[in-house]
C-alpha cells in the first residue's frame, strides 16, 4: 500500500515514518509513507497557499486551486483520497479495514480556518477522528496511517490484531504479564493453569463485562453467541451482586 500525505508542514512526519512498526513496515516493503508539502503547488512567489475568507472573518483559508493542482500531481487510477476535518465521518476500525483494501490513500490535511468548500468536490471521503479540533490534519492522519498500516499482511503477526478492541465488536479482555503478584495486585488464576479452554472462555467473558460497563453502545450492534449470552448474564449477575 502507498499512502501519501498531503500536508503544509512534512517535517512533523519525520518521527512518524522513522519509528517502531511503522519504520520496519516501511522497510520491510508492507507499504510506504510519503509527506507532500503543498506548498509546492503554489503559483505564487511566496509559495502561499492560503487566503482571507470571503465575506470577512479570522483566520485563512486553504485555495482550492492549489490543493487541486497538488491532489491531481500526486493521484494515481486507483487512488483514494481521503480528507481531514472535524466534518467528517467518524474514523472507527472497519473504515481502517476499508481502506487497507485500496492499493493508495491520499491523506489531505487542513490547516488554518480550514479548506475551501469547493475542495470537497476532489475527495472521496472526509473523516474525522473525534468530536474535537485540532491546529490541523497531520495527527489524525498519522493516527489513521497508524490503524490501517498495522492491519496490512506481514505489519505485525495477524493473531496481535485480531482480539483488539473493535476487531471483533467488543472491547478487548485484560491483559497481564509477570510479576504476578504485585502491590497486592495478582493476575487471574484461571490465567495460571495452562487450560487453554478455560483461559478462551474467561477471556471472552472479560471481553463482554468490560464492553457492557465501558461501551454497551457496542453491544446493541453485536449478536450474541448463545455462549456469549450465558456468559453476558453471569456478568450481570456478579454485578449486581456486587452492588
């Protein structure tokens, strides 16, 4: 997979490509990552790319001319261009499944008081990672790079992805690892015995208590194994026995 970013400061990139799985994705050929300054689309002399709003008002605003021209040097015939804004729909793990399925996704990042409207009419898609705003689009699009590189065959072993929360629709089970005593604090004996059927079913149980405390939205959209709906009323159960 190629993803390109498009962006007015590339350098905040750097670290990005340079670290972790990213970087050993990169060199293992999984994908590749490249920042675009846009600024090189610019006809003007001093490179700008912005302008004040029509109709008055703070800030600039990013022409359309000149993301256009820097969408189309860089779009492929199977490109899918993706742009950054709090507009968007929200990013969740099947549109980062969605996209691991395009051979390219160009990221197009904001800044500033925000784009032009009429750049709207050369994206695909507009997303967004949350109901809040931020100085401009290059973290929510290392954060979408992150989720969807990770994805990718031979990114990280496919079992390491599989039980994440959302992977399944449910918020993963807790992890523990040694010292298994610790400040008071042990990890679960059923964890300790080597009964893998055991170990599968209280990791499924856990998976269902912490989604139905933490995101029952979640749950609303989930069908329930006739197991699972045993083990989700266990949990119940044990709860308000506990209160």
């Amino acid at each position: 997979m190629r993803i390109k970013i498009l962006t007015l400061f590339p350098s905040m990139f750097d670290g990005f490509i340079q670290e972790s799985i990213i970087k050993r994705s990169i060199e293992k050929g999984v994908c590749s990552v490249e920042a675009i300054d846009i600024r090189d689309y610019s006809n003007n002399k001093h490179r700008h790319v912005d302008d004040t709003p029509c109709g008055g008002g703070a800030g600039m605003v990013l022409a359309v001319d000149v993301v256009d021209r820097a969408i189309k040097a860089n779009k492929g015939d199977n490109s899918y261009v993706v742009m950054m804004t709090p507009q968007g729909k929200t990013f969740n793990h099947q549109m980062a499944l969605d996209f691991t399925k395009h051979e390219e996704i160009i990221l197009l990042c904001g800044h500033y008081e925000g784009f032009d409207e009429r750049i709207r009419s050369y994206v695909d898609i507009e997303v967004s990672i949350g109901d809040f705003v931020l100085t401009g689009g290059e973290i929510p699009a290392m954060a979408i790079s992150d989720s969807v590189i990770r994805l990718l065959d031979n990114a990280i072993k496919k079992e390491s992805h599989e039980d994440d929360s959302f992977s399944t629709g449910l918020l993963e089970y807790p992890q523990y690892t040694r010292p298994i005593e610790y400040d008071g604090m042990s990890v679960p004996e059923v964890l300790l015995n080597g009964n893998h059927k055991l170990i599968n079913q209280y990791r499924k149980k856990e998976s269902l208590r912490k989604t139905y405390l933490r995101r029952p939205d979640l749950l609303e959209k989930y069908e329930l194994s006739k197991e699972e709906e045993k083990l989700l009323k266990e949990v119940k159960e044990e709860l308000a026995n506990e209160e």
